[in-house]
C-alpha cells in the first residue's frame, strides 16, 4: 500500500472543503436543479429535496468521506481493506466507478454544451454571431461532440497533475464569484413581468403536487448534486488529513452546495415565466409539463442576457457561461478521478496512464452520446437517479453491519475528540444504521409499486 505521503493530501482544511464543495457545485445545482424543480412541482420539490439533503445526504457524506479516509484507497480497494477480503463487497465500490463513468459520460456533454456558449458569447462581442450560428448549425452533432472532448482534454489534463492544488484554488475564487454573479442575476430578473408566477411557484408550496416520483427525482437529485453514492467522497476522503473534522467539513459541503441550488432556483424559476412570456416555448400549453429538461437553461439564461441588452448583457452572459464552466469542471475531475484513483491503486497502474486510459475511454462513451442525446435521459435513469442512492444504500448498511459504528467513531475521533458520545454522534448512528437506508428502500419500493401502476 502507498503511504499517505505518496498519495498526496489536500494542502489544508479549507482546502479539502473547497475540493469536494468543487466536486459538489456543477451543473447539478445550475443545469440539473432547476429543470427537476420545473419538472416536479415547485415547491413541492424543494421541500423534500432539502430534507433529502440534509436527512439522508449528509450522514452519507459522513459515512463515505469515513470510509475513505480510514483505508485511504480508491472506492473498491476501500470496501475490500475494510471487509477483510472476504464477501462481495468490494462490488458497492466497483458499481460506484460504473455508474461515475457512465454520469461523466453524459456530463461531459452538457459541459460541453456550456462551453459552446461561452465561444458564443465571445463570437457576439466580435459581431460574429451569425457566422457562429451558421457553424453550429451545419452539424450539431459534430459540435458538440468538438465541444465534449475539449472539455475532457481539460480535465484529463488536470487530473494528470494529481491531487491538484489547482482545484482548490480554482474553486477558492470560483464560489464567491459564482454566487455573487448569481445573486445579481435573480435581482435583474425580479424586476421583470413575468417573475413573480415563478417565484410563487418556487417558493409556495402546494402539498397536492407531492406524488412518489417527485419524492424519487429529490432523493437523486440529492445524491447526485452531493457527488455521493458513487465514491467520489470516499477518494477525496481518501487524501484527507487526520486532524479534520469529518462531520464539519460534510455539514458545511452540504450547506454550500444546497445554497448554491436553491439560488439557482430563485433565478431559473422566474426567468422561466419571463422567456416564457418573451415568446420562448417553454411549457406546453396543454399538458403544463416543460418541452426539454434538459435544454431548459440553455433556453432561458441567454434570453435573459439578451434583456439585459447591448455590451453588459454579452459580458454577464460570458462571464457566467465560464464560471459555469469552470464549476463543471472541478467535477468532471472528481468523477474521473474515481476510476482513476482505482487504476492506479488496483490495477497498479501509474498515474498518468490511468488517466489517459480512462480518460479516453470516458471520452468514447461521450462522444456517442453527442450524437445521441436521448442516452442522456437512459443513462441519468439508471446510474444516476437509481444507481447513486442505490450505491448510498449499500455504502449505510456497509458501514453500519461489516465495518460497525465503532470503527467509523474511531476513525472520526482524531478529529472529532468525543465523537461517539456527542449528540452528532448519537443522532448518526441512528440515522447511518437505519433511517437513511428504510428511507431510501422506502422511496424505491413506492416508486417501482406506482410505476407497475399497483
Ligand atoms: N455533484 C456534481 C454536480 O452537481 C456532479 C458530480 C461530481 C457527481 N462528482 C460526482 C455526481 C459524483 C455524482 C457522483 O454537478
């Protein structure tokens, strides 16, 4: 085994919080969250949504980041080290690293697609709007597909680097930019017609519109926006040092990413109904459902920037497309750094071979799914909305039942002094052994049972 000094750690505290709160604010806060909120009701949404975050989410993040910190290993050496080698365990880790490969797959290409905006921009500011369209519209497919491997030529690049003191710089100005620029957004298009029936819809909750699949789409939109259930935490835990506090850092990556997704709903949600109102089909008239979740941003936000008018709308479009961009990519480095760190622990594997093997491999898959959106929806189905709280499913009843409650304290103590008879620890243990996990099975049983309609 490489020795922690081998393997590198995060340069500080707030450096590790800073990585995985990079890991965890991307386009699932910005791109994902809105459209799930439109999609799901609203209000209703948000409330279940927050207490998936907080209820089932963060005691996960406790549970992985624990768990990667004690064996300091890649997802399936982890389960392995700590199950003693016996049993079929190692396999909650190696279902994680397929289910990041295949997200990272259709991720790359809606970053792909922010990228795309940011040259859009760039082309408007020269006044070459109307050539960019012309060639973006001889063959879509082609560019996104451009878009797609540039942005996994970047990442790739990155996590050849190691465990980057990039990410944590890159994040450390990232967030405050990302939330200042979203707050002034959600103050432009407040004032617009329009705003407030978003608004309302946002923030009143009607308890009518809970229904099972609202409640499924926020238990995994939870774990994805939280990068959890697929060991991403466990190989960030991995790097992590001894003296930090685990249930601190997870409450505050929580707290920033729910923050980041619920400011993204206070300006999507609105400015939904203002495009809406400009002309820009958005909901079908009929049904009241959206026409594309997935496009739902993309639609809305360059509308706005259009209203905002003249040279200040093409520079907030621009710097927000890259900031975008940028909190995209500290998580595609940490989904690909999963199976990476997994190469490189169990396949023994250096670095930078790794990288590029599962880089282009990854990139592979990508490219097929620019050609090919609808794999978007098939593979979000199955590796993320059904196999993330799946894998956090497995990863409570892991810890709770092989390695036990008394492993996982021993582990957090160095950072935690008293962390077993404290009320956090209290309150986890219950929430490790047996809520989070009746939770989750709960919510998969009543969604199959409506699905088959009984
Ligand atoms: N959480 C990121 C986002 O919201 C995406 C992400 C990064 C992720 N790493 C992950 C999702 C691991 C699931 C698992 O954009």
């Amino acid at each position: 085994m490489q020795t922690t000094q081998e393997r590198g750690l995060w340069s500080s505290k707030l450096g590790f919080v800073l990585a995985a709160a990079g890991s965890a604010v991307g386009l699932g806060n910005i791109w994902k969250f809105p459209s799930e909120v439109a999609d799901n009701g609203g209000a209703a949404f948000l409330v279940v949504y927050i207490l998936c975050c907080f209820i089932v989410g963060f005691p996960v993040m406790v549970a992985e980041l624990a768990i990667g910190r004690k064996t300091r290993r890649n997802p399936v050496g982890a389960f392995k080290v700590l199950s003693g080698g016996k049993g079929p365990w190692f396999l909650i880790g190696g279902w994680g690293i397929l289910c990041g490969i295949f997200i990272l797959s259709f991720y790359l290409v809606v970053a792909g697609w922010t990228l795309s905006f940011v040259v859009a921009e760039i082309a408007k500011m020269f006044g070459a709007e109307a050539l960019y369209t012309t060639l973006s519209t001889i063959s879509p497919g082609v560019k996104t597909a451009i878009f797609t491997v540039l942005f996994m030529v970047g990442t790739v690049g990155i996590v050849l680097g190691g465990v980057a003191a990039g990410i944590e710089r890159a994040t450390k100005t990232l967030m405050p930019a990302l939330i200042g620029m979203l707050l002034v957004m959600i103050g432009f298009v407040l004032t617009r017609d329009g705003a407030m029936t978003g608004l309302t819809e946002y923030l009143k909750p009607d308890l009518g519109d809970l229904n099972t699949t609202v409640i499924f789409s926020a238990m995994a939109q939870a774990f994805f926006s939280l990068s959890l259930g697929m060991g991403a935490l466990i190989t960030y835990g991995s790097y992590l040092d001894e003296k930090e506090s685990i249930p601190e850092a997870a409450a505050l990556v929580t707290t920033a990413d729910f923050s980041i997704a619920f400011l993204a709903g206070l300006l999507i949600m609105p400015a939904m109904y203002v495009a809406q109102g400009a002309g820009i089909e958005i909901i079908n008239p009929d049904t009241g459902a959206l026409i594309n979740s997935d496009t739902l941003v993309f639609a809305v936000l360059p509308q706005l920037f259009d209203a905002m008018g003249g040279l200040i709308g093409v520079i907030f479009g621009f710097a927000f497309f890259v900031l975008l961009s940028m909190a995209a990519l500290t998580s595609t480095i940490s989904l690909l750094e999963v199976p990476v760190s997994f190469g490189i622990d169990e396949l023994k594997l250096e670095r930078r071979k790794s990288t590029l093997l599962f880089g282009i491999l990854i990139g592979a898959i990508a490219v097929v799914v620019s050609f090919n959106f609808s794999l978007i929806g098939h593979f979000d189905l199955i590796f993320n909305q059904i196999g993330l709280p799946l894998g956090g499913f497995m990863i409570c009843i892991f810890l709770a039942y092989v390695w036990t409650l008394r492993g996982a304290f021993t582990e957090m103590e160095s950072g935690y002094p008293g962390v077993a008879t404290s009320t956090f620890g209290k309150v986890w243990s219950v929430f490790v052994r047996f809520i989070c996990p009746l939770l989750i099975l709960l919510v998969f049983i009543t969604t199959v049972w409506t699905a088959l309609g009984l």
